[in-house]
C-alpha cells in the first residue's frame, strides 16, 4: 500500500452540493479537473451575482492540472470556465454541443481567445497524464452528456455526473447501459453518483410525456402560448418545437443566451427545426396571437427575466396580452418557490392564464430518482460508494439507499466540499482537509466581497443605519455647531420627527457633557437610546471632524 | 333590489392569502369581523417581525362593529387580536380552546385585560346585531375549529375557514357533514370556502396515518427522539403523547408557547395526557435517552426556535447529542424551504438524524385537498362561490375546480384583498376597492415602517452603503481637511485600501475644483465612479458641515 498508488479525490466549493461545480482528483503529479461551474446565491446572500467555487488549492498547484473535463452544457458545470482558466489554463475536455455551448457564453464574456479545447465524443477516451478517461453517454435535460470512467493505478472510479435511466428521452440516445456493465465486470473500486433526487422515491418520468401536455396546451390556448425554461434546456426546446409543427404555430426565442444556444444546438444537430418553423420574435409579435408560441427564461421568477419583467409590465419588446398562456416549464429550484409563486400571481392579476408542473405535466427533472439510483448501484456493484451532487440531506439519503441494495456501510463514504478522499489499495479513507469555501461574485471581479461583508449587508438589510455627524471645536472639545443626523432603512419620516430631535439632544449631551470619551461609546449610549424607543438595533455610524 | 339588502363582503390585508387573516361583513350597521391573525413576512420584507392587515376600514367604522369571531386558534387567525382590540374592543367569540389560546397569548403580550370574551360551541348560534351566526364544528389541525353560517336579510352565506375532511381525526370529531347538508337543503346563497390547499390534487390524508409512523420512530431510535411541531398543533401532541406511552417514553415539553398551549388544552380536555407521561424538561435531560421524547418548535427553521439553536450548537438549555433523532412534524410553509434545508444539513453535521416528510409519513396537512374542496361544493350547492384563504393562483385553480363541479362561470367570483364583494338581490357583485394593505411590525409598535423603508433597506442589502463627510471653510467654500470616508457592506478591507484614497482624491477634485454645486452632484460623480470600477452601487450619503 504505498503512497506511490494514491487517489486523492476533492470535491471543491462551500456547503453546496457536493462536488457539483467542481471535483478534482489528484494521483501523484497529476491532476484532472471535473466542471466548473457557478452555484445560484442563497435568499440570504445579499446582493451576490453568483457563487463559484474556491479553487486556491488548485492553483497553488496548476504546474500539475493537466485538464478540465465539462460532463455536460449546464450553467452549474460550465458557468466558472471563464474565471478557472484566467488562473490556470489547460484544455478543455467536451462534447461538440458542450464545446459550442462554452463558446458561446465565453465570446458573450469576451474571454473566447483563452481556452483551448479538446473535442471529445462519448465512447472516446483519453490519456491524460496517467489518467485514462473514458466517456460514455448519459441522459439528462441536455443533450451530449457525458460520464467518466476514470482509471488510474489507483483503481477504476465512476464520476456518474447528471443523469437519469430515461428509456424514451427525446434525442433517442439513452444512458449506456451497456458500458456501465462492461464497467461492472471490470470491477469498480468507487463509484461517485448524482444524489439531486436522493429524496425523492419511484423513477423520474421520461421527457416524452411533456410532448402529448405541450400538444394539449397548445392546442387549447386561445392566443399566445409563452413558454419559459432555462436557456440550457436544449432538449425542451426540441418539444416545443415539435409540439408547434403539430398545432400550426410558429416559434420564436426571445433572450439572447436561449438564442445563441439554440443556434449552436442546430448548427451541430442536436436540435431538428426546419427553418420555416422559427421567426424572428419581431416578425412574431405581428402574427396572430394563436400561431405563435414564444420561448424565453425566466421560470424561476427571477425579476430580470422576461417573464419577470413580463410579470411587472416592464418588458420592453413586447407585453403580456390577456388571452396569452405563460407556461413555466420547470420546477423550483429550492429556495425559489416564494418568487416564482408571486411571479404566477402577477401575471394572473395582469390577466394571463399560466400553467406550471402542479397544473400539466410540462415538466420532468433531468436527474436520477431513488429507483434509478438504486438501478444504477445494482449495475454497476462498485467495491465502494461515494455520493455526490447534493447537499449532505441528499447525500445521506444517498447512502441508505446505498444500504439498501446492499453495499456495507464501511464501505460508503459521505463528505462535504473540502474534505479530502483517498483510494489507496483498495480501500477509501478520509484525507485531509482543504481550505476553501464560496467565493462570491457580485458586479465585475471575483472575491471582492466575503462573509464578513455580507454581515454588514444583513445588518443594514434588518434594521436599517443612523448616521451621525459631529464637528467639534479642536481647543474646547465642544460641538461647533448642532449634529447632523441622517437615517436610511430605519424610520418613517413621521417617526423621524419625534426620535431624531431627541437623538440629537442626547448627542449633544454626551459630547458637551463632559461624558465624551470616544466615538465608540457615544454608539453605544445611542444604540441603547434606540432599541429602548423603537426595539431596533440599527448600524450606528459618526463622523467626527474637528476645526 | 333595495340597497337596504346589501350584504358587502369585505376581505382585508395586502397581498396575500385573500380574507385568512381578517374578513368583514357588513349589513347596513352592522358589520361583524371574522378571524384577527398575521402572516409572516416574505423572505424580501427585510427586517419585518410579522404583518398584520391594515384594518382602518373598520377603525372608522369603529361603532358599527358589533363582534370579533375567531375560527380556530392558529397564529394566522389569532395573531393579531392585541392589536385589533386596542383599536376596536368589540366582544370576541370564540370556542373554548381558542379562547384559552387567545388568552395565554394576550397574558404573554400583556393585553389580556383588554379583551371580553363570549364563549361559543359549535352547533350553538349567536345573533350579532342583524346576523344571524351558526358554528359548526371543522376538522382542521387543531381541535376546536369552527366554521360559520352567517344568515343576514341578504342572504344564508356560509364561511368556510381552514377545515379538511377528515373522517379520522385525533379528537374523533369530523367536520360537520348533517350541518352542511341541511344548509345546503335551505339553500345556500354564497359559499366562501379555504384554497389553501386547491393545487394539490387528490384527498388529504387523515391524521390517523401519523400514529404508526410515530411509533415506528420512537421504537427504532436509539437515542432521545426531538419532535419540531407548530406550537399551536394541539393534535400533534395528542399523537405524541400516545406513541409515547406505547414506546415506553416520557414526554417533556420545551418552550414556552408550547408549553402555555398544552397546558390550556389539557385543562379544558382536549388533550388527553395522564400526568405521569409528562416530565419537566430539566427531568427530562436526566434520564436516558431512549426514555424520552421532547417537543419544541422549529419545524419551520427558524434560526431563532430551539431546533434552529440546536442546529446551530446555540441552544443554552441542551445541545444535540449524536444518537439524537429529530423529526421535523411539519411542511415547509411556501418561502421556508432554504432555511429548513439548511436546519436539516446542520442537524445531520452534528451527528443526529433527520426525519422529515419526505421520509416518513409524520405530518398531514391540516387542509381540504381539490377532491375535498369538490365535495364541499357538491354538499353545500351554493348560488354562488368565492375561494378565499390564498394566494391569487390558489384561488383561480378552487375557481376551476368549481366550475368542474357545474358551478356557472358568472356565478364565481375572485378577488384579492380589499376589493369588496357585494351580495345583493341575491346576485353576487364587485363592489368598491377599499384602501387597505399589509401593516409591517418590527419591534415595539405596528405601522412603523413602510415600503419605502423597505426598498432602503433593500437597497442596503444589495451592495452596501458610502459615506462621504466633508467640511467646508465657511467663506472660501473650500475643504478645511481632507474628506472622511467610511463603507459598511460594500467592499472588503483589501479592495478598500486601493479604492477609497481614488474616492477621496475626487471627493477633492469635484469641492475644491470649483465645480462642487451640490451634495447631489456630488454623490452622482461618486456613484458612477464606484459603478464604473465595481459594477456596484452601494448607496452614496454625503455629510457637510461648514466652519
């Protein structure tokens, strides 16, 4: 058992999903990179654009990255490409419409001329230092995904990124079973599984039973049918425009992230629309109401979307009209039920009708449920188990699955982003820990805001601030003139009328009092004024000149 | 068709779910009001303790009002009675436990001496000025509950408030079928029934699942079981109690809501608990493990519930142990699934287990499903049909589903809160919009802050806040010394230190340049820089004093 033969296994990021946006494994000098994505902000991370994650131990090492390998085109698997390769640059591992897909959302971020890529085909593998790779194909919401055999003389591991057993999906390529039982009989060491739907019991229904639900909706809508999903979710866009051809309507796109992906989508056939089904969405915004079928984002309620701005009436192209049906083809992503539920009643109120997963089934998940999950640990019999992609809830569901059909608990292995596993004669153990966590981005660059900033952030967001602005004579140590005292978040104008007048005598007295020693007691003297009148404890600030 | 017949029915409240938290009716001077409680604030009302309707309609109206009925004991219908009896003391009717509830909370509040209370049973009736009120027992998640019959010279219009069709239920006492029945036989002129639920298809289940779940978890956890309720879901601790005893624990009560409500129920009988299956807490914590069961709050993951300090190690009186088994005996309430999945990823970080309803039946909702909405309406046959208890999209769906059941179109309305329903002739109309909307409570007093409050604070959250202070010579207009600047929330420490002295230089630039015009312009120069190198705009404020 020598070190020589080592697998370390590192899952990257903060207390997300596991290994998700990024995983790494390392075997002597040797590293591979597996996505690099973006996480989506918690309702308490106040003001972050997104969330990648902490890939300091990786740069510390880049001499020994020799690739990045992207499974599939999704936003939380690809979304970080572009600040990863800034600090190290090695190829790119991906799928032609994976590849197309980065592209495109590099040349939108002005960062294309930087990456360099390595075209890869499921069933293909690569030696990549003394890794060997292989890709097979899975089925998920997009097509072209792939999953990893990754051998080296650790062992041979499965990375089973996003998937789902769909036996009819709907580019007709389903997972390959038949390279997870060669696989089998080559004998696993660890397998590593997407644990998404580890809560959820029975098999996740296949895509095509969305097309018979889109024929009906469309079919009975009286005028417009505006359809919204992620821009990522190419395979949907193939139903809607399958389900269009069949109820004579014509297809637009509204948004350019969906534009461009459908673009690269149909260049490289991963998408068959004839030209004469897709208009421009200028041209379609004068046809009838009832040929028309609209495709945009904005499914998770977000407020920039167009069916956000839809939802407010602060859409520029074009306004909802009543007889419209806004069909939101997706589930919520936790932590987004309470936006998206009032963004239905918006567009209600405004007089549309909407249809969501509760009301037709106009949505399936892209990934494994319990039953396909336990399929694949039958399929696959791997030595040991190792969940990912899920918060710790999913993960240690995971595992009881795992139980259940019967892989010992010693040999299953639950860890969070940050904590090292090792494969080392066979067997897996903990490693060490490595530094690492969120890092936040909100505006231009990476890592300018942190915990401590959104504590700040959360403590102006609760109680609002008080501000106070003394000047004081230098010789005498007396005020020069009356305090100044603003408020934001804090008081109503009313309130301010009565609180501040006596903010200022109490000010005024701990300064010209005698009592005044420092700023931070003269804070301490307000703040405690504060929360006796108003039971809030807003951030107190002062500025203090003298002259 | 005189206007002397006008029954206008009012529900009130911003946004949210319609008539839940407080309904009017009014018949000429007389107007009775159903039900006083809060809601809690959205995930973006930053800062809000809980909201309350906006009830000025009826403040200045204050001598018509001839009563307060309350339906059940539920914080969402109770929670604003102090409030309410300040400003309005009419009499409350209510039940004998939502009496004793109402009272623990109005002693914990302090505003017990205020209220006047007549007790009703269900099946009894009262006369209210010109109404005519019958109860009539509901099954629900609490015992007790009623809903009401309201008989006034327009109309027979029943109320139906929260209520399922339980034909199992703890206490052993369904909703009243007989008395629906022979409502519906005099002919019901309006039905107004609970939408809580009209998204989720199919029949509640009864209560009665709960038990051998229960017993399953008691029997099979190795150590202390920690059961996280509402503290006002007085069935549940029934259900509690007896999977207890047959488990061979005790049971300890923490928290003092709780603890106030059990001992109400268990006084007035309807709870049935012998004295020697209740321990105290303290006990409780002294005897082994697997002899115990508590009960606290913080199924919802509040941060500030015990099961919220448990997750988090803040819990002074106990601390989570590895053998612990915590049930989480609730459904995330729409906005509270982010917290509660993080509550779950903390529990499980510390070592105990989780059981919540995704894994084991432990909870049921307290409220009709579509088939027992349907059956309701085929029961009572009503003229005509208003959904309350929801958001818009809850109502539009129990309006479909109304019509399902051959209810005419013409003969449904949905409104939102504050828009009037008027019952005249025995036709339903819209009648007028009456102000009215959310009332915010943070701290001590109700009404305190406002939407503009809230878009500062949200303003805050975003990105942060900047201060300038500055000091101008009082004749050159110049600075006497160099600007202070301070930031809170906006950047970190590192980024400051190159970005404030740039922030300075042109504080100095704009006032000493001669082209300092006003604090505004000012600000508007600083903004766009801070936005020019940060992609961020934290809110600018500017102090001047001048010497």
């Amino acid at each position: 058992m020598s070190k020589k033969n080592k697998l370390r296994i590192i899952p990257l990021g903060g207390l997300g999903e596991v290994g998700k946006n990024m995983m790494a494994y390392e075997f002597g000098n040797d590293i591979i990179v597996v996505d690099a994505g973006i996480m989506f902000p918690d309702n308490d991370m106040l003001g972050v654009d997104y969330i990648i994650p902490d890939f300091q131990y990786l740069v510390k090492k880049a001499g020994n990255v020799r690739g990045l390998i992207i499974t599939h085109g999704h936003e939380d698997h690809i979304g970080a490409i572009q600040h990863f390769i800034e600090e190290i640059n090695v190829p790119i591992y991906a799928t032609p419409l994976t590849r197309g897909l980065i592209e495109g959302k590099l040349l939108r971020n002005n960062s294309q001329h930087k990456a360099q890529f390595k075209t890869i085909q499921a069933g293909e593998s690569s030696n990549i230092g003394q890794f060997k790779v292989e890709y097979f194909h899975v089925s998920h919401s997009i097509p072209d995904a792939v999953s990893l055999a990754i051998t080296s003389p650790a062992g041979l591991v499965i990375h089973m990124s996003d998937f789902k057993f769909d036996q009819t999906p709907v580019d007709e390529w389903p997972t390959d079973f038949g390279k997870l039982s060669e696989l089998a009989a080559r004998g696993v060491d660890l397998l590593l599984s997407d644990s998404t739907n580890a809560e959820r019991p029975g098999w996740t229904p296949s895509e095509q039973i969305i097309g018979p639900a889109f024929n009906k909706v469309f079919a009975e809508a009286k005028g417009r049918v505006i359809i919204a999903t992620f821009a990522s979710l190419i395979s949907r866009v193939q139903q809607v425009a399958d389900a269009a051809a069949k109820t004579g309507r014509k297809m637009a796109i509204a948004g350019t992230s969906m534009v461009d992906n459908v673009k690269v989508a149909r260049k490289l056939k991963y998408l068959e629309i004839p030209d004469e089904m897709i208009v421009p969405i200028e041209q379609a915004l004068n046809m009838q109401d009832h040929k028309v079928v609209i495709m945009c984002t904005g499914s998770q309620g977000e407020p920039s979307s167009i069916v956000g701005r839809l939802s407010a009436g602060t859409n520029r192209q074009f306004d909802l009209k009543p007889n419209d049906t806004v069909v939101l083809s997706s589930h919520p992503i936790p932590g987004n039920e309470e936006a998206i539920g009032k963004t239905i009643n918006r567009i209600l109120r405004r007089g549309a009708d909407v249809i969501d997963d509760k009301i037709a089934p106009i949505h399936v998940s892209g990934h494994a449920a319990q039953e396909e999950q336990k399929l694949l640990l039958n399929l696959v019999r791997p030595k040991h188990f190792m969940p990912i992609h899920g918060e710790l809830r999913m993960l240690k569901r995971h595992a009881k699955l795992a139980m259940e059909v019967g892989i010992e608990k010693e040999n299953i292995i639950v860890v969070e982003n940050g904590q090292v596993v090792e494969l080392v004669g066979k067997k897996i153990m903990l490693g060490e820990r490595i530094p690492g966590d969120y890092v936040f981005v909100d505006g231009e660059s990476i890592g300018d805001i942190d915990h401590d900033i959104m504590k700040e952030r959360s403590q102006l967001a609760r109680n609002g601030i008080l501000l106070i602005d003394i000047s004081l004579d230098k010789r005498s140590g007396r005020l020069l003139h009356e305090p100044e005292i603003l408020t934001r978040g804090f008081v109503t104008p009313e309130e301010a009328e009565t609180l501040l007048p006596e903010v200022r005598k109490r000010v005024m007295q701990a300064v010209n009092g005698g009592g005044f020693s420092s700023e931070k007691d003269l804070i301490n003297t307000i703040r405690s004024y504060l929360h006796q009148e108003t039971k809030r404890r807003p951030m107190v600030l002062v500025t203090l000149s003298k002259a």
